[in-house]
C-alpha cells in the first residue's frame, strides 16, 4: 500500500485551484444512466478511485464510458445497457454506487443492487432510500445483501425523510424523474451537491423545482436526453486548503472557490482569527499570521457545518489556543481518527459523540494510518505542521477523494511525497 511521507513545519504559500467535487459528481454520473438517447458530457472530473470504480459498474451493465485524465472529462453513453445488476465486489468499495438504483428503476424498471460499502464512519443505513422507493410503486426484495428491486411503472407520490440524506434525496430524485405524476420530497438535503443534480436534470429535460430547500417537487416526464455539464468545485477541497494555509501560518490564493457553499466554516474559521478575503471571480486569499483561536462546532446537513470536514477543524484546533467542543451529530462512529491525532501530540479526548481539543504548542512527527477518506485528509493537515517527518499508511483512502494531493501540496509549499507500495 501506498504511503505519504511528509517532512513538517513548511508554510503553505501560493495559488491553488479547486477541482470537482466527489460527492457531486458520481450522482451525476449514476444520473446519466436517465439519458435514452446521447453522450453524457461532464467536465471539471478529477481522477478519484471512486469514479473509476462507478464507471466500471456502468461499463458491465453496457455503458460506453471514456474517460480522459488530462482534460479532467468523462464521457458516458447509456443507449445501451442490458445489465441492470450492480455486482458485490465493486459496490462494496463505496456507498455511492447505490446511486444507479434510482435511474435503473426509473428507466428499465428493475435493478439489483449489493448494499454498499465506503469508508468506515458509520452504519449509514440506505432503509430511507428504499422506503421512498417503495412509497413510488417499486417491490423491493432483500436476499443475503442483494437488494432486487422491480416495478411495473413509477408513481408520483409525497414522502418525508426522518432525516435529510443526500443520497437518499438524489436517489429518489433520480427515480421521480421519470415516474408519473409529481413527486414531493420533505426535509430532503440541501446540499449545494443536490441543487447541482437537479440543474443537471433539468437540462436533461426533468421538471424538478425547489432543490437547495427542504422541500423538493419533481414532475415526471416521458424520456431524458443526454447533456453537458460542469461539476462544481468541491468545498470540502476548498475548506482543506484554507485549513492548509491557516495551520502552517501561510497565505494561499485558492481559486475556483465558491464561499456561499461554505457559510458556517468559514464563519467558524474567522473567529479562530484566520484571514478569508473574498476576491472577486470565486478567488479567495486565506492567511493566518498569528496562533488562532479555539471554537465549538456541532455537525449537521448543510447549511450547518459538513461532517466531511470535522476532522480537518479538528486538526486546526489541536494547535489553536484555548479548548473547543466538537459535536459530531452526523455519523456515530467519526473520531476514529482522534487516536492518530493524539499520536502527534495533539490532546483530544473522545467520549460518544463529542470531542474535547485542547490545543498545544506544537506538534512533532508520528507514524499514523488513514481510517478514512476525510481523516486521512486530517492527518495531512496535521502532519503540515508537526515537527520531523510523518508517515501516513492506508492513503488509498485519501485518493478515493482527492486527486494527486501530494503533487498539488508540493507546489504550494509542502513537503510531502508518496512512498509507492504493494496492494492498493
């Protein structure tokens, strides 16, 4: 497996540009399974694990995929699909692959589905997406972690979530797209990610209004064209590389930054004492010239503060002055990572689901292991600033997320490089 090898205490200094977000684009990728007829175009596509493992899902059910790395675009043509089967082996490399039940269903009236994997945060149950399904009109059958789904036609029908799953939401947006009658969607997710899908839908030729609020209306249609599209920028980058500047006491120019997406962090970061300029044509100057503040946070669905950035604000207040609380209220099993903080020095203690981040002085160097996609990202940012040199293993998961991070850290000033190895 591959390793990072960072040699710490490098201000962060320069320009950097924000790719396209993960999150967003495998639904719009799962989404292009809607497309009857045309060539799916999505620009801003970085080299993420997880996309090629979507289009190898798609490619064994027919598709046409062509994806070029240099120009960051995809290409998918779904005139042809015959397979309606997601296998096990690929969807259990992550959840997001449970996004092509929707459009399956909604095109070719069945699919089965392996329940889905990811990174290790949490159960993350998909019962939400199948109890919507369901309320739709689709027979759902379960058979050793198959799911096999089926149904005669696509109803429009109301359904509320007990919680606002993104993916839950993109599912049954998908599904709605091509149902008969109006679909309504109560306290469906917010994210920036969903109102992305459902702009990208509407180009295709779906009727969906609201996205971007709790309630979301889908009018079904008859048939879905394929289009192109730019994926939006991902904040979640663009969140670790204000983290990057402010924990290393550098100023860094991030482009391509879109700070509405990004309300409550940058608040939060602000009243740590870290400097976010806005400016102008989505360019963000970030710098932090002086020890920051500590603050509290609690995670929620957007428009609160993103869970997939509670490890990466975990890692800015373990060097801040002061104590601050971390509440994650998302996912029940995310301070897996505080033991690989505390490894470095940090002085983080974890109980259920609230953390308590003492900062210190100053950090130095340790041998750590990513558990995760967004704390392997955490591990980085603490490593940046760490006396000596780290070594971060498992980084397989960060590159599910982030594309060559350490060519991209380097140029702005970093130390980091990969130690190649077997396996993953």
């Amino acid at each position: 497996m591959d390793k990072f090898v960072i040699e710490g205490s490098r201000r962060i200094s320069g320009e950097i540009e924000i790719l396209g977000v993960k999150n967003g684009i495998l639904p719009l990728i799962a989404a292009s399974l809607l497309a009857s007829r045309g060539k799916t175009t999505i620009t801003n596509v970085p080299y993420f694990r997880d996309v090629a493992t979507l289009s190898q899902i798609l490619c064994q059910m027919g598709a046409s995929v062509n994806y070029d790395r240099a120009s960051r675009v995809i290409v998918i043509d779904c005139e042809q699909i015959s397979n309606f089967t997601a296998p096990y082996d690929l969807v259990k490399q992550m959840r997001a692959s449970f996004l092509v039940l929707g459009p399956l269903l909604a095109r070719f009236g069945q699919a089965n589905i392996s329940l889905p994997g990811g990174c290790a945060i949490g159960a993350r149950p998909v019962n939400m997406h199948i109890n919507a399904l369901e309320r739709l009109g689709v027979i759902i059958n379960q058979d050793e972690g198959l799911i096999k789904a089926k149904t005669a036609g696509l109803r429009g029908a109301v359904f509320y979530f007990d919680f606002p799953s993104h993916t839950g939401t993109e599912n049954v947006i998908t599904a709605a797209c091509l149902a008969k009658g109006t679909t309504t969607l109560v306290n469906a997710s917010c994210e920036p990610e969903v109102v992305d899908l459902a702009f990208f839908l509407n180009k295709m030729g779906a009727n969906i209004v609201g996205a971007g609020t709790p309630v979301i209306m889908i009018e079904g249609c008859s048939q879905l064209s394929a289009v192109e599209h730019e994926a939006i920028p991902s904040r979640i980058e663009t969140a670790f590389f204000f983290v990057a500047a402010a924990i290393t006491g550098g100023e860094l120019v991030v482009k391509n930054a879109i700070l509405s997406n990004l309300g409550i962090v940058v608040d939060k970061m602000r009243q740590m004492g870290v400097e976010i300029i806005d400016l102008g044509n989505n360019a963000v100057m970030v710098r932090a010239s002086k020890r920051l503040r500590s603050v509290n946070f609690t995670t929620w669905p957007f428009p609160g503060f993103p869970t997939d950035l509670q490890p990466q604000m975990m890692a800015l207040l373990s060097v801040a002055e002061g104590t601050g609380i971390v509440k994650e209220t998302v996912f029940e099993n995310r301070f897996m990572h505080v033991q690989e903080f505390n490894r470095f020095g940090a002085n983080i203690r974890a109980h259920l689901d609230e953390a308590v981040v003492t900062g210190v002085a100053s950090l130095r160097g340790a041998p750590v292991m990513a558990s995760d996609l967004q704390a392997g990202a955490g591990l980085i940012l603490i490593a940046l600033v760490a006396e000596g040199q780290s070594i971060i293993d498992r980084v397989y998961h960060i590159d599910r997320g982030y594309e060559r991070i350490e060519e991209r850290l380097s140029s702005i000033g970093a130390s980091i490089t990969r130690q190649k190895g077997d396996g993953k």
